[in-house]
C-alpha cells in the first residue's frame, strides 16, 4: 500500500504543485525539485530498481539539467523551469525522455502563444485587481513554462517503470 500511494502520488502531486506554483508565483521552489529528486530514489528502492538503472536515470537527468542551465543562461527559461526539467527527467529516466521533451515543446509552445495572444488583448479590471493575473498579463514577464514541463511530466508518467509496477500488484 505505501509504495502505491507514493507512485500514484508523490510526482503527480509535485507536477501540480510546480504548474499552480509556477502560474500564481512565477517561481518554483528548489525545495520541490529537492523533495522530488530525494523521493526518486526512495520510489525506485520501494520497487526494486537496480542501482545501475537508478544511475541511468541519473545520467538523464544531468544531461537535461546541463541543457536547461544553458537556457537558463540564455534566458530562454527561469531557474526553477531548469530545475524542474531535470528532476522529471530522474523520474522518467531516457526511455521516456524524449517523449517527454516532444511533448513539454510542443505543449510549451501553444501556453507560450495563447500567453502572448492574451497579452495583446486588454485586461479586465476585475482580473487586473489580482495580483498574478496582472503579473502574467504584464508584457516585461516571461512565460511559466513550468506549467508546460509540469503537464508533459502528468502525461509521460503513466507510461513509466513506476506505474507498471503499480499495474504488476493489481
């Protein structure tokens, strides 16, 4: 039962967190890509994975953050995006990462357009009055493409180690 509730809950719950956090506050929190790379390896013992495979993942998950820090760089992504990315990628290890990837582009993508299309339009007084949406609607701030990584992660996820082993139990 424990090793269930934390397949079917931990990472969803973390992915919601990071798309609601990165939408209200523009920021995600290093305590959640912590918590969610600390609980990687604690999902991955409860199932049995094999410490090669556990190192495998890792490798995944050092490459994205290479590549994200690189955009972070570039300002293409904020920190936490950087973070975030990474941390799936431990979750989902290479058999899922380009999935994963196609799909945060392509979802990335369509949030970063309705976004921009959005800004062009004026905003409801009613709306201007919260704090966030003002911020979001403001044209000097980026995009919380936290939401897009978030999603693709819930979307890849049921195809993972993890969820098989669920699947394996019932």
């Amino acid at each position: 039962m424990l090793v269930e509730t934390a397949i079917l809950g931990l990472f969803p719950a973390a992915m919601i967190f990071a798309a609601a956090s990165d939408l209200v506050t523009m920021t995600i929190s290093n305590r959640l890509s912590i918590a969610l790379f600390l609980a990687f390896f604690a999902v991955a013992a409860l199932i049995g994975m094999p410490l090669p495979d556990m190192g495998r993942h890792l490798a995944a998950s050092a490459i994205v953050l290479v590549f994200a820090f690189g955009f972070f760089a570039r300002g293409w992504v904020g920190g936490g995006d950087a973070k975030l990315a990474a941390a799936t990628a431990l979750w989902l290890g290479f058999s899922h990462l380009m999935d994963y990837l196609l799909v945060a582009s392509i979802i990335g993508g369509a949030l970063t357009l309705l976004i921009l299309q959005a800004r062009k339009w004026p905003l409801p007084q009613f709306m201007a009055r919260q704090p966030w949406i003002a911020r979001l609607h403001a044209v000097e701030t980026g995009i919380p493409y936290g939401i897009a990584l978030a999603a693709a992660g819930l979307i890849v996820y049921p195809d993972t180690i993890f969820m098989q082993a669920v699947a394996n139990v019932f």
